[in-house]
C-alpha cells in the first residue's frame, strides 16, 4: 500500500528559541506543495546489532534511473505498519504495536517531505510541539531526501534510530551504547558514550543568520550541521548527515536554577532544572511533576496528593528514590528518583510561610550523639538534631521515630538510635526526613 497521509504538526512556543507557531510538515510533490508524491518502499534488510533490525527505504532520486537508498535501525521487535493512508498511523512505517500505533515507539520513512521544525532536525521533549502525541520523545533527521522522524518515551532508543539513519554504503557509527550529555557554556547536547570516530562538536559565539541544523557534506564521510542556540551556535561534525544533524539539532539551552512551584493551595516545592508540571494528571486526583519531556505516570518525578488519599499510618521519609513527606494535609511522594534527587525535592516541601533558604539545600551525612549514629542532614538549612537521653524509652526499638508535630515556631520529631534525638526543623517535611533518616550505631 501507498502511504499518502500527510501529517501536521505545529511548533509552540519553546525555551529553546522563542518563535510564532509554524507549520512543520509539508509535503512537497512533482507540482509544487500539495501534490502527494510515492513514498519509499520500506523493507528489512538485515539484522542489525543487539537484535535491532536494518530498515532500507528505496525512492527514486531527482536524475533519471537514480535511486536513493537510505538505511535506518530500529528495535527487532518493531514490524510494518499497514494502516489506512487517512488514519493517523498512516503516517508511519514501523512500530512496536502495527495494530495500534499509538503514535508512540513509532518510525516514519519519508520522501519529497520538506520538514521546517522551525529549529531544524533533531530530537527534543514532546511538550516543544503543540501536537497530542503522547510519547515524551519527539525528532526527525533529513537523508538523501528522505525524512526519518520517531516518537518514543525512550530518549536512548530515539537517539538511536535517529543517528542510524545513512545512505546505503555509508559506514555507521556505533551507537549501541548509551547516550550522555555534555555541557558547554550552558549549553547541552547528546553524544555517545563510545564517541563515534569523526564526531567533533563545538559551541562557538553566533554569527550570521539562525542556523536549523542542515546538514551539508564537507568531504567523504564528513558532514557539519550547525543549529544556533540562544547566542551561540552549535556545530557538529559527524561521519554521517543524520549523525551531524542530531547531535547539533537537539542542542538546548541548560536551565541552573530551581524554580519554586505551588503543589497545592498553601504548598510549596522547589524542582530542578528544567521540571515541569506532568500534563494531563495521573487519573487517580494526583498532580505529578517530572524532568522536561516525562508525560504520564511511568517516569520518575514527584505525586502531590491530598492527605485523606494516603494512609495515615505510612510514615513519611525516604528508601533509596521512593518516599514521602506530608506538609499539613498535602502528601508530596517521590517516584523512581535518585536518592540524592528526592531527598533535595521532599526537602523542599513547605508551608508558603515557612521559613526556607532555597534549593538545593547540600545533604550530608553528620554524626550525632552516640557514637556511629548517623543522620544526613540539610547543611544551608537550620535543622538542630540533640540528642536527649543516652538510651530510647522502654519498649523502644532502634530506628523507632514519631512523626513531626508543631514545636513554636518549627516542628519536631523524635527518633531512636544508640540514643534518643529530638529533631528540630523549620519545616514538617525537614523534620521527618531527617528523623526518618538516622542509622543506629
């Protein structure tokens, strides 16, 4: 079947570079915009590494008898798409479900497609777009006049099949590892792990006019795209096209500071760089927070919930990336967090009138008391733990603690180690957490 479904998306208003909304996909035919044009024929064509497979997209090239082959890897589980042209899978060619696409896990093959993202190739969080995919990855890369673009919630797996895109007889880089991000003058982009051979990238002061991150060949086996970011222009040089178009395209501006949000009426939190509320809600009354691109209820972040939703038995603190803090009657939990991540966002929950000297507050374990007992505590914050009676009451266990009360101004917990502890903080989520956290000599 013929695929000539054309798809629209429209580009919002982003951090990255502030721009009016455009339209970002338009197919271009023999006649002009408009005129549907044959889309590639798309096959597997060997196994790839790790058991990805090889696609091969095959379309007629500009000069008579030529034909353009472009290569592209994707997970050995995906399969074709046959959908109907005018439905909305119609867009793509494989994916993990062929039977409902979902637009997510999803590749598309294109050819005669003028992409204009307005900020060019490259992969970025879904929320750039004002699209309603719900995938948390959305990009695209240009090659031989073939547009290959992915939805995934999986940035690693975007970044891959985005950077596998070749001519046939190119040489593909190894991008079987996992990705990183550098930084440079406040500037982030992706790299490989194991650096491909031939991919150099700078960040040099912009001249000229914006760049989107074309690729243009500057040799045999040797393409640049720039894509400008702010004041600054980044330049990647790569082996391929797709790989230099990525790397360059999917440059954003580093955001440093916290930021402070209301997670309920009368409650605050502070949220790393580059968080935002989770659109949409999880379903069951929570308000969910995550790092720029997470959608849904899967990903790692924080829940803020009403307390009478939360058994009142479950005592706030933390186990490695999961736990829980309670500010009056708000209950904000972490979710999949690193440990040190959680512990700098739960202990940023207070009352708007607290007391607070702003994040991050640089947790540290501290010794107190009884010899070998340990509590991590808050070092910008005024969190006083004393210890109160060499040994805990009767019928106390180590580890025993209360949960925070009112104390004047502050609050206060209680914890058992080799001694007993009264915490005192300036805030309920401070107080229980760092009570929660005392290890027993």
């Amino acid at each position: 079947m013929t695929k000539r479904h054309t798809r629209w998306w429209v580009a919002g208003v982003v951090a990255l570079v502030a721009v009016a909304a455009v339209v970002v996909a338009v197919r271009l035919g023999p006649s002009g915009p408009g005129e549907a044009a044959d889309d590639p024929v798309v096959r597997v064509v060997g196994a790839a590494t790790d058991g990805w497979q090889t696609l091969e997209a095959e379309l007629p090239g500009n000069r008579r008898d030529e034909t353009v082959r472009v290569l592209v890897d994707v997970p050995g589980e995906w399969a074709p798409i046959d959908a109907d042209p005018d439905s909305v899978c119609g867009y793509y060619s494989y994916g993990a479900d062929p039977d409902d696409c979902g637009e997510n896990e999803v590749v598309a093959v294109y050819g005669n497609l003028v992409s204009d993202y307005h900020f060019g190739s490259g992969l970025r969080p879904a929320e750039d777009y004002d699209t309603p995919i719900e995938s948390d990855w959305i990009g695209h890369v240009s090659v031989g006049g073939i547009d290959v673009s992915v939805s995934s919630d999986d940035r690693d797996l975007a970044l891959r099949v985005l950077g596998s895109a070749r001519l046939a007889g190119d040489e593909i880089p190894d991008l079987t590892g996992a990705w990183t991000d550098v930084e440079v003058d406040a500037i982030s982009y992706p790299v490989p792990t194991t650096v491909p051979e031939g991919l150099h990238v700078d960040v040099k002061d912009r001249s000229g006019p914006r760049r989107s991150a074309e690729g243009e060949q500057a040799g045999p086996g040797r393409w640049h795209a720039v894509a400008t970011v702010g004041r600054s222009n980044v330049v990647a040089v790569a082996p391929t096209r797709a790989l230099a178009e990525l790397v360059a395209g999917s440059a954003r501006k580093v955001t440093t500071a916290w930021s402070t949000v209301e997670a309920a009426p009368g409650v605050v939190v502070d949220l790393p760089p580059a968080w935002a509320r989770v659109a949409g809600g999880c379903g069951d009354g929570a308000v969910r927070f995550g790092a720029s691109g997470t959608r849904g209820c899967d990903g790692p972040g924080i829940e803020v919930r009403s307390g009478d939703s939360v058994d009142a038995s479950t005592p706030a603190g933390l186990d490695g990336g999961e736990g829980l803090v309670r500010s009056g009657d708000v209950v904000v939990s972490a979710v999949g967090l690193p440990h040190e991540v959680a512990q700098q966002v739960l202990g940023s929950v207070r009352a708007t009138d607290d007391p607070f000297p702003g994040s991050p507050l640089g947790w540290a374990a501290t010794e107190v008391g009884s010899p070998n007992d340990h509590v991590e505590q808050p070092q910008r914050a005024d969190v006083r733990v004393d210890s109160v009676a060499d040994d805990c009451d009767d019928g106390q266990e180590a580890g025993a603690r209360t949960a925070a009360t009112r104390d004047g101004d502050g609050w206060l917990a209680t914890a058992c180690g080799g001694d007993a502890y009264e915490v005192r903080a300036p805030t309920q989520a401070l107080a229980d957490l760092v009570a929660a956290s005392l290890r027993p000599a």
